[in-house]
C-alpha cells in the first residue's frame, strides 16, 4: 500500500500525459483541468456492497419502468402518485418521443447514481444521473495504472477487478442493437469528455464517430467506413437531447446527425442513453422514487433518498420556510453542483429574495436535510487531511440490470465544502470493492 | 360530409449550391376518423435518396429524406381528395402535454388581468370561445409583425401578428384557465398560404375554434398536423452543407370536388 501512495506523482503525470482531463464551460470559456487522483482508496466492504448492489438495481429498473410509463401508458399519473406537472412542466420530458418505446424497454442503459455514506453508516442516494453519466473512464485507467506501479497492492488486498466495464458496455449496446455495429457518437475533442469517449470507444470494441462520419438514409443509420457505408444497430450517444437530431430538436445543432428521430422511431436504431431521460432525473422527481418503487415493483426501498421535502405541497413549503437555515435548497431545473443553496449561507435581501423565489414558484425548488456524512483522507504533501467524499456508481442495464464493481470517488477541494462535484474543483479516488 | 381537392406545393430556393441535404417535412392531411384522405400523391424535386413517411410524437406523418447532390432549389409537392365529415370524430384521449405551457405558450400577467376582466365561466368551450372572441377582437392581422420565434406574450403585448399568434395566444390562455388546447396547422378551401387555427378538448373530443376568422372550424378545413404550438408543427425543416441562404414559396388551394353539374334541361 505504501509503495502505492508513494506513486501519487508518477500516475498523475501518467493521466496527465494520457490527457485524462476534465473540461467545463464557465462564463462561455471552455476550461480544461486535469482531474487530479488521490492514491487513497475508498474501501467498501463485501457486505456494504451487497446492499449497495441490489438497492441500486432495484432504483435503475424502477426508473426504467417509470420512463416507460411515462411515455406510454402513463399510469402512475392517472393513480395519483406522481402530480402530472412534475412531468410537463420539466424541460427534460420530451414530446418527441411519446408514443414509442425503445428496444427492450430500457431508457437508461447507463446510469450513474450518486451517493453519500452518512455518519451513520448509511448510503443515500443525491441524485440520478440517467442521460449521459460521465466519469466511468477515470477510475478505470487510474486503477490501471495503479496495478502497474503496485502490482502486489492487488494481489494481496482482495480488491475486486473492475476491468470488466468495456464488456459491460459491450453487453448492453449488443442487447439493444437493431442489427449493425455500436458507435460511440461524440460531439469531438472540445467536449469536456472526449477523452473518455475514445476511451469507452476502445474499451468496448465500438467505432468513435462524430457527425460528419454518420448519416441516416431510408429511416436507417450508416457510419461512413473506409469501405463503404456500414449499418449502425446501436449509438452510445455521448451529446445531450437538445443536440441530437436538428430534424427533432434544436435546429442550430450542427454537431447532432439529422433525421436520428425518425430511424430510432422506426425502430432501427437503439440510442443508449434514449432521449427524453431527464424527466426522470431531475431533483423534483428524485422525490418520488421511493413511491416508484413501492408502486412499480411492490418493494420497499433498499436506498434511502436523503430526507427531501417538496414545497410545492404546503406542508413542506412551511417546514422549509421554518427550517430554512438547517436545509439546503436545490433549483430542480439546475444541474452540476449550481443552483444548490445552504439556507445558512444566505442573509439580508439575497435571502429575503430566494424566499419570495420559493412562494412564487414551489415547484422549481426542494430542500433536504443537510447530511452529515464522512469524510475521506487525502494524502496532502506528507501529511493526510480530510473531505467530504461522494460516490458515483454505475449500474448498466442490458439483458440483466449489474453494477460494476467501482466507480468514481469524487472529494471536494475545500474543507468545509459538501458539494463534490466534478464541476466544482476537487478530485478523485479510485473506489475498492472487497472481495471479502 | 364534404369532398375536397387539394394541392399544397413548395419551391424553395438556394442563393447558393448546397449539398448533403437532410430534410423533414410535416405537410400531408392527416388521416384520422373525420378526415379521411381517400387519395394523395406526393413528388419532390430533385430526386431524394431514403425517403421515409414515418409518424411524429404527435401522431403525425412525416417525410424524412436526403438530397446528396449539389443543388440550388427544392420543391415539394402534395395533391389528393379528401373526405371531410365531422360527425365521424371517435372519442380519444388528450395527451396531458397540452394542458401545460411550451415554448411559445407561456401565460403572463398581461393575460391573467384579461382573463380576470372576461370573467370566462361554463364549459371548457364556452370559455375557449370567449377567449377566441377577445383575440379576434383586439388583436391586428398584420402580416410582417411577427416571426416564426415570436412567443404569445410577445405578440400578445404588441397586439398584433398573425394566424400563428393568434392561435399561441389561445393556447396560451386556455391552458391558464387548465384547458387542454393544441395548435393546428393546416389549409382550408381557397388558395394562397397555410393556416393556423386551434383545438379544444372536452369530454373526449377535440374542438376546432379559429381565433384569427373568429369562428368554429368546419369541414372546409383539412388539418396537417397537431402539436402544443407551432415548433412542433413547421411544414418543412432542413440542414445541408453550404453557405446559402433560402427563401421559400408556398402555394396551396382547396377546393371541393364537384363542380356544380349543369341541371337536367
């Protein structure tokens, strides 16, 4: 162990020259930064991650029935559990897409679900992350080139392997294929996680396209190879909904592959993650999916959300007001770490000012109870400090819903900062699963 | 029960050579219990390469297809008979999605204080009617003042527009009073451009309500598409490779299918 945090340097200049970096739009700049990689494991127990393990498959396929319902048949609005403006009053439904039902039913093939572990000892869920979850790259090669300074750490500590995310992706890309080859579809290499997207292309045996290499003709989609064109059965789309099809969407895309729509509407394109998925994971419905569960698979939740309260009912509008400077307050249309307020953090008119926001518009906000959860050591110079830490787990839904044993640890960089996400500064750790 | 015959033909021209040409149009009558499309043809110039008809999230048929070569104008046209017959409406659903606001049909507090002042009260439709009736009355017709962008609100605080706004400005209110409405494109007898008119739903059924002829539609309009304001309904949409730019002409007509038959001597 030692020999391996003695290699902090060595592998983050190896990540560096790799080009594992991370890059943000802020104020319209396009920033890169490399994403630096603390050697200190985060553990978790073989026990701890058996609960783990099926209290997230549990949520990913509650969340797969409810995109499903939402977009077909809609019962859970017509019974009640869901008020109907949570819905359509959310910039992530898409109309586009009513009336069709993707390959398998699966809409989130790839969903990246972030946790915290409380001082309890307990994991809740923050949020779902089910349109285009990112960051699976980077525990991936840094515990590659872990394994490569320290070879004995992984022999000798029963970590289990998490080399199987490229067969992982693979699986779930051929279980929804049409007929044709996967494709990575990235928008190139000024989006913040290109370097990931060649990686995931590599990894996964699927073919790294950008727009100009595909185009669809006869409601089917080809990719333009060396030998002619190619059927494509399967597009792991790495570029959000608004971009995807200038046919459907935003008519100024030009990094999206017209006429996309209509192919997947027919039937012969799977699109991994499938548009429309936001309204499933915005932080209003986040609420919810606990009554998902219990009213799509008549199970009792085996994750706790964090205590959240919905001000758009009355109750929870007066418990937030009175428990203002306990909560903190997210804006559901936000994402990335902004829009997220500590009632503390605010006082005179700005205060006064966000209240009104929240008796305006009800619906736009929740606020959840402050969690205390723990902290993780970080090597600092020679010494070992404290952050908060979360965990971004990735469960892949294919024939079967699986976690892949890993994911990202993400710590802040402040001390008395909770909000760890990558957008925001900090770093990351590479999480072990013990096999024992 | 009327027969109509129709036409519907668009050129649209180029400044400059444009290639690799994808494109989506959303201009064929619907075929739905009510408007029955008994024949149509559809031809496009240049030739196009994969075209599909396929539906829109909407129920809508739509055309989807490439023009590879280098090209400097694109026509389109549809032609056909229809039978229109209003008593033949089925019962259906209303997607929730119309009770809520889209882009270009957000409220505002302008049209709160008109709701407040007509005092509208009875059923959904009597309600949509006094609303169309306001719009009919207080808005100006003005070809020009508006564009394809313009939101209800704004053309509602400029008082003016066209069919387009007038029939965002509707949705727009009714869905204030928690009215299901949708936009509607479409033609009707005569010639010249197309049309935009508005449906109400109650009880099952969709309700056409003019806002822009102040009047409840008949069968002398044949309906294209639906959806929850003009984004989702644009005739045409397309991308291609060029520096050009594009205008556009239109030209439909409408008319019904017998010519008066000289009577019997």
């Amino acid at each position: 162990m030692d020999r391996l945090l003695s290699h902090k340097d060595q592998i983050n200049t190896q990540m560096a020259r790799y080009g594992v970096k991370f890059g943000i739009y802020k104020n319209g700049e396009f920033l890169e930064r490399l994403f630096p990689f603390d050697p200190i494991p985060r553990k978790i127990s073989a026990t701890d991650y058996e609960k783990l393990e099926k209290g997230l498959i549990q949520r990913v396929n509650a969340l797969n029935v409810f995109l499903t319902d939402i977009y077909g048949a809609k019962k859970i609005l017509g019974d009640g559990i869901i008020p109907e403006e949570f819905i359509y009053r959310s910039p992530g439904y898409l109309a586009a897409l009513e009336n069709y039902t993707p390959p398998k039913e699966i809409y989130s093939h790839i969903s990246g679900i972030d946790l915290v572990l409380g001082k309890d000892d307990e994991w809740y869920i923050l949020e779902d992350n089910l349109r285009i979850p990112s960051g699976a790259s980077y525990p991936l090669i840094a515990r590659s080139l872990c394994r490569k300074c320290s070879p004995d750490t992984f022999r000798n500590n029963g970590v289990v392997d998490n080399r199987n995310y490229g067969n992982l992706l693979s699986d779930t890309m051929n279980n929804v294929n049409t007929g044709g080859i996967n494709v990575i579809f990235t928008p190139g290499r000024f989006n913040a996680a290109y370097f990931e997207h060649s990686f995931l292309a590599e990894q996964s045996g699927a073919v790294l396209a950008e727009n100009s290499d595909i185009y669809v003709e006869n409601n089917r989609v080809y990719y333009r190879s060396s030998n002619g064109p190619v059927r494509v059965g399967a597009i792991y789309r790495r570029i959000s909904d608004e971009y995807l099809d200038p046919l459907t969407f935003r008519a100024d895309s030009l990094i999206g592959i017209p006429g996309l729509i209509a192919a997947y509407r027919a039937g012969n394109v799977a699109i991994i993650n499938a548009p429309g998925n936001g309204v499933a994971d915005d932080k209003g419905i986040y609420y919810f999916v606990p009554k998902m569960i219990r009213y799509y698979l008549d199970e009792e939740p085996i994750l706790s959300n964090a205590p959240t309260y919905l001000p758009y009912y009355e109750e929870d509008l007066k418990y937030t007001l009175e428990r203002f400077d306990d909560l903190v307050i997210k804006d559901v249309a936000e994402a990335g770490g902004y829009g997220v307020v500590f009632g503390k953090d605010l006082s005179g008119t700005e205060r006064e000012e966000f209240i009104a926001r929240i008796i305006a518009q009800p619906r736009r906000f929740i606020s959840q109870e402050i969690i205390d959860f723990q902290d993780l050591p970080i090597l600092d110079g020679e010494g070992v400090i404290d952050r908060k830490a979360d965990l971004r787990a990735f469960v892949l839904s294919g024939s079967t819903t699986k976690v892949w044993p890993s994911g990202l640890t993400r710590f802040s960089r402040n001390p008395d900062s909770f909000v760890v996400n990558s957008s925001q500064g900090g770093g990351f750790k590479d999480t072990w699963i013990m096999s024992h | 029960m009327i027969k109509l015959k129709f036409s519907y033909e668009t050129s649209i021209r180029f400044s400059d050579d444009v290639t690799n040409h994808a494109f989506l149009l959303r201009c064929f009558p619907m075929d739905i219990p009510g408007q029955k499309v008994e024949s149509m043809t559809h031809t496009n110039y240049p030739i196009v390469t994969g075209g599909q008809y396929s539906k829109d999230g909407f129920g809508n048929v739509i055309y989807t297809g490439r023009i590879d070569r280098s090209h400097s104008s694109m026509e389109y046209k549809i032609s056909g008979v229809i039978v229109r017959d209003d008593s033949e409406a089925e019962y259906e659903k209303a997607m929730p999605c119309y009770k809520y606001p889209s882009e270009l049909t957000y409220g505002n507090g302008q049209m709160q204080v008109v709701l407040d002042s007509l005092r509208v009260h009875g059923s959904d439709i009597d309600k949509a009617h006094r609303i169309a009736d306001y719009i009919n009355k207080t808005m100006e017709y003005m070809p020009g003042s508006t564009n394809v962008a313009t939101t209800a609100a704004e053309a509602f605080g400029e008082k003016k527009g066209v069919c387009q706004d007038f029939a965002h400005i509707m949705i727009a209110m009714c869905k204030m009073e928690g009215i299901y409405a949708r936009y509607v494109s479409g033609i009707t007898v005569g010639e010249g451009e197309t049309h935009a008119w508005v449906e109400v739903w109650q009880d099952g059924y969709w309700y056409g309500i003019d806002p822009t002829r102040g009047c409840d539609t008949d069968e002398t309009y044949i309906k294209l598409c639906v959806g929850r304001d003009y984004n989702d309904c644009p005739v045409e949409r397309g991308i291609f490779n060029g520096n050009a730019l594009q205008s556009q002409e239109v030209f439909m007509k409408v008319s019904y299918e017998k010519e008066e038959e000289p009577m019997p001597a």
